[in-house]
C-alpha cells in the first residue's frame, strides 16, 4: 500500500481564513503537482530541488482555480518518508475545496484520519509513542499539556523503554544460549546476578508508573468539584472562574439542582469544574437527587473546592461535607469575607486540617491565592519536563503494569529455585509488552484504532 496509494487531505480548518493547505503524500505526489501546476517561470516541478517553495497556479481544465505556493519536500527528508507536497491557497471554503478535489480527480485517494502520521510510524521515522504525541500535542487543553507532549514526542518515552527492553533482552539471549550450549556457557548461580536487574528496571517502571494520575491530569485536566451549602457562592464562584454567567445565581437556597460541567484554564493549568447542588438535608425530591449527585461527584474528583460562607455559623450540614471529603485534595475557600465574619480562619483549622483561604467572589479578591494553591497542591511548582517524563497515556499504563507482573514473577521463580528456562517466559512477555507502548509487536488492529482518532489531514 506504501509503495501505490498517494494520499491527500485538507490540513487546515473548513472555515474562511486567511490560507487553506491541502497536502499531498505518496508515490506520485510530485507527477500530480505538475499536472495541476503552472509555476510563475514554466520550471519542471519533477525537477525541482526538495524543500523550495513555488508560486504559481493551479490549472483545471485551463481554467485558473487559485493563486498558490507549492511546497516541494521529496522523500525521506519529510514528516512521512515519502513525497510530500503542501499546496498554500486562499483560505475559502470552496476554493480549498476545489483544489482538494483536482488532487483527488489526478490520481490521489483521500486520506483516512491520522494516516500521513499512520505512514510516518509505519516507514520508521516515529515510533508509536511519538505518533500519539502528535495527536496529544493537537489536543492540548494546558501549556504542561502541550509541554509534555512535545517531550514525549522527542522521543524521552521512547529512550527509557529502548534502555529497559535491552536489558531484558540480554538476559533472554544470555539463557537461551546458556540452555543450547550448556557445557560452554554457565547458569549456576545466574539467579543471583538477574534478579539485581530485574529489581532496577522494576524501580525505573515503578517510577513511570507514579506519575501517571499526575499524567492523567495533565492530559485530561483536573476534575475539580465545586461543593458545600447551599447558598454559599459556589455558582458565584463558578461564574467568576470562567468569566461568564453560566451558573444560576439567586438568594433562594437550593437554586442549584443538578451538577453543571465546565472547563477553563487556570494560568498553565486544566481545570474541569462541576458545580454542585448545596449539600444539605432536605426532604424535596428533586434536590435530594442533586444532593446525592454532588456527594458522588465529590468522591470520583482530583480536587474539592469546599466553599464556606463565613457569615453564618458552621452547622451539622458543613461536618457532614468534612466527612466525604476527608480523603480528598481540598482547598478550603472562605466566602463572603466582605460581610460581617462569624467564622474564621481558626474555625475551619478546628475541623478540617488545612489552612483555608479568605476569598469574597461579590469583591472578587483572593483569587490570586486560590490559583497559587492549586498549582502547589498538584505539581509542587517542580514540574521539569527537561528532565521528567509523565505517563499520560492510558495504554503506556496498562502495558507498563503488565510488565511489572511478569517481572515479579520472574524474582518469584528466582526466589522459588525454578529452572532457568522460566525466567525466559516471562523475561519475554516483559519485553514484548513493552514494546507495545512504541509499537514493536503491536497489533494491526490497535494500531488502526489508534489513528482513527487523529484529526484529518495529519
């Protein structure tokens, strides 16, 4: 397929800009530029030197479609090894579209989503773990977000597997010689030196492993729960945070009944925010429902904004809330402090050990602090992406805590006195689970579903 299909696509948005790009990438890439082509000076787009760009026009039918620069880049100097040719017009709807249509009317085939990234995995110059990179890199909601995938996609995933796989790899080769010639190669006591490496690529996975709710945040945002009475300026709080008036706001307590769900960015950080019906004991039945909602919704979360409204007295509905949320990242946030305070500080220390904030949404101070806390709370303000590779993935997960069980089995052997052709069962499947996360021995079909969920034209 590599070798005779030519693909193309539109990469750039359908909506009016101020330029379109349909690229083109195959073996005959550059035979259908010159077709549809007329360069400024008449040159011979076949002869071109790669990597220079050409004004010009495209022809169809010897009527002129647009005013264009062509983009030459020949293989394997290019995002997919093969000839690649980027064609800039004007940004309409329908003039990008015409053009993409001569391409496809000369001998190209539309491009499935992701599949110019697909061929660049499968002619060698990414591996798998850089291609999801690609498309994490599109789908960043976060500066960490983009940062980290821009790591991964200069490979750091993929050099700390390489370093663990050859590892493994030479015990497998040491034991199989070992078992083909035993009277040459010597295994007594083999246990003892394996089982030293073994422990160490168990701590380096182990250490990838741990970063991967850290990861997931990253990747995905955090999911922050907005909770506490009702009428204490949680959908005020909301509002603030996101700059619009999303949430209802009214003065009769229990406005809010059921959760509602937005995401903003917070300086460099994702957050997904679900405001919450006011927790309290109620006998309606509707609220009841939202009440139980906001009780789930705060056990599944990576964070609690618990919202006080430091005019009133804390009651049996506020130690209620410390009791869902006393395993839970919380900030504790003291609303209202522009009235006259009956709570303080130094009550909320009494029953929750966390330093709260004092915050007045009505005055909207305090907010300063509130972000401070949660960059602090969730990467300690010592994130090093120069040094330090997060597991955003979920597969990279899966396959890393894969390998760890087989390595435990391989000290189990070890440890039990097993003959040394066990180790090598599981030595194996170490590796080739591995390999999965860059895409050695990886399936045709996981590969597919991976790319479907690239955007088209990349």
């Amino acid at each position: 397929m590599l070798e005779k299909e030519t693909i193309a696509a539109i990469s750039t948005g359908m909506a009016s800009s101020g330029i379109g790009i349909v690229r083109i990438s195959g073996k005959d890439t550059v035979n259908i530029i010159s077709k549809i082509f007329v360069p400024e000076k008449n040159k011979d787009m076949r002869k071109v030197a790669s990597h220079t760009v050409h004004y010009g026009n495209i022809i169809d039918d010897g009527h002129i479609v647009d005013e264009v620069l062509v983009i030459i880049m020949r293989a394997p100097h290019t995002y997919t090894r093969e000839d690649v040719v980027e064609i800039d017009c004007h940004g309409g709807i329908f003039v990008v579209r015409k053009i993409f249509d001569i391409v496809l009317k000369n001998g190209a085939r539309c491009a499935e989503p992701g599949e110019f990234t697909k061929w660049a995995f499968l002619n060698g110059r990414i591996d798998l773990s850089q291609a999801e990179a690609v498309a994490d890199i599109i789908n960043a909601k976060s500066s960490i977000a983009l940062e980290q995938s821009v790591s991964q996609l200069k490979g750091k995933m993929r050099d700390i597997i390489i370093r663990q796989r050859e590892k493994i790899i030479y015990h497998i080769a040491y034991i199989e010689a070992a078992l083909d010639d035993p009277e040459h190669i010597n295994v007594e006591n083999y246990g003892e030196e394996l089982i030293i490496d073994v422990d160490n690529i168990l701590k380096d996975i182990e250490i990838l492993l741990k970063t991967s709710e850290n990861g997931r945040m990253i990747k995905e945002g955090i999911k922050t729960v907005i909770l506490g009475k009702p009428n204490v300026g949680k959908s005020s709080l909301m509002n603030m945070l996101l700059g619009e008036d999303r949430a209802i706001v009214t003065d009769i307590a229990g406005t809010t009944r059921d959760t509602l769900e937005e995401s903003l960015r917070l300086s460099e950080l994702q957050l997904n925010i679900i405001d919450t019906a006011g927790i309290r004991k109620t006998e309606d039945v509707v609220e009841k429902i939202g009440v139980e909602r906001s009780i789930n919704m705060a056990k599944e979360a990576d964070l609690v904004i618990y919202v006080v409204d430091a005019s009133v007295p804390i009651d049996e509905n506020d130690k209620e809330i410390i009791k869902i949320i006393s395993d839970k990242k919380c900030i504790v946030l003291l609303n209202k402090t522009d009235l006259e305070c009956i709570v303080n500080t130094e009550d909320i220390k009494n029953i929750i050990d966390t330093e709260p904030l004092e915050i007045s949404v009505k005055n909207n101070t305090g907010m300063d602090l509130f972000e401070k806390r949660v960059r602090e709370m969730f990467y300690e303000g010592r994130i090093s992406f120069d040094e330090e590779i997060y597991v955003t993935n979920l597969r990279h997960k899966e396959a890393l805590k894969e390998a760890c069980e087989s390595l435990m089995l391989v000290k189990e052997s070890i440890m039990s006195g097993l003959p040394e052709d066990f180790y090598s069962i599981d030595l194996m499947n170490a590796y080739e689970v591995l390999g999965k996360i860059i895409g050695e021995a990886v399936e045709d079909d996981l590969v597919n579903e991976i790319f479907s969920k690239f955007c088209m034209g990349k």
